[in-house]
C-alpha cells in the first residue's frame, strides 16, 4: 500500500475551495471588495451629485440673469411715466381764461395723478411676471409698451393744437388733459393682460 510522503513539521494544512480566492468564494468577495480600487456604485452617485450641482448652478445663475432684467425694465417702465409726466407738466400749453388771460397750468395739476395710477398698474404687472426665465419676453414687452404709450401720451400733450372758445378768448389744452388719462389708462391695461399671460393653463 503506497503512503504519501507528508512534509517535515507536520501536516499539510487543507485548503477548502472558498479560500482559494475563485469567483464565489468568501475570500474572492473580500478581494473585491477591498481590493478592488474602483466602486462603480460610489462612482455612480458621484457622477449624480456633480450632475446636480451642475444643474444647481445652471438654475441660479438663470435666476440671476432673470432677477436682472426684469429689475431693468421694471427701472426702464417707471422712469418713462415719470420723465413724461415731468416733461407734461412742464412744457404743455396752460389753460388761458378770462379777461386778463390768466394763465392755469392745468396739466401739471392732474398729470401726476395720472402718473401714480399708471405707477400702480406697472408695478402690479410686474410683480406678477417676476421669479421666472420664462417670463421674460412677457416683461421686456410690457415694458416696451409702457415706455411707447408715454412717449406718444407726452408728444400728443406738447403739439395738439389748443382749442379755443369765447370771445375773451378761454385757451383749452385738450391734449394736455387728455393724453395723460389715456396713458394711465392704457398702462392699466397693458398690465392686467401681461399678468393674465403669466398664469399657466389649468388642466382639464
């Protein structure tokens, strides 16, 4: 009967197949677990994380750039009523009655009520398209419209003619008195419907 022939100091230790590091073993798993200098799950929520900072940052810088413009218009809208009213005021025929032809200027009694009620409108309207990008071409135009409707308010006021009544004669400035209500009026206006196309559809 053959012996195997065993090494001097002892046995030979046996070795199980779940420590020979194969696939499946427990000390294959060790290694890749520890071993293994790349994690494809930690890698993987990396990549997610920078992904949304980098959404993050998209989104504020956005912000900013919306918070910008719509700050400039909103400037750009309240320095032309105001500019106008100031030009209306100033330079627009005066009202001319009596015997003595005492002059009254008239327009700059009213044109800043006017201004104030057109104020109001713009800011509301403003406010109502203020926080997103998407607004934006909404608030450059009501802006635009404002700044269009004082301008023509403000030529209408300096070059219509004056009416004339009465044998004194009594100097009428219609456009003076007028033009400015329709400005306020208009820029009123102007603001609901910017603020109705900044609501988003309801659904169904």
């Amino acid at each position: 009967m053959w012996k195997v022939p065993l090494p001097r100091g002892g046995a030979a230790p046996i070795r199980s197949p779940a420590d020979d590091g194969r696939p499946g073993s427990s000390e294959g798993k060790d290694r890749r677990n520890t071993g293994c200098p790349q994690r494809p799950g930690l890698l993987t929520s990396r990549g997610e994380t920078l992904a949304g900072k980098a959404v993050m940052s998209e989104q504020a810088e956005s912000t900013q750039s919306a918070d910008g413009s719509w700050m400039l218009w909103a400037t750009i809208g309240l320095a032309a009523i105001w500019i106008c009213v100031l030009l209306i005021s100033v330079f627009s025929p005066d009202l001319v009655s009596g015997s003595e032809q005492e002059h009254l200027p008239l327009a700059a009694f009213f044109a800043w009520l006017w201004g104030l009620i057109a104020t109001g409108g713009f800011l509301w309207g403003m406010a109502k398209l203020r926080g997103t990008v998407e607004r934006q071409p909404i608030w450059i135009g009501l802006g635009t419209a404002v700044v269009v409707i004082w301008v023509i308010a403000t030529a209408l006021s300096l070059w219509l003619p004056v009416q004339e009544t009465g044998s004194d004669p009594t100097r009428l400035p219609v456009g003076a008195l007028i033009a400015p209500l329709g400005a306020a009026a208009l820029t009123a206006i102007a603001s609901v419907v910017a603020g109705l196309f900044s609501q988003r559809p309801q659904p169904l």
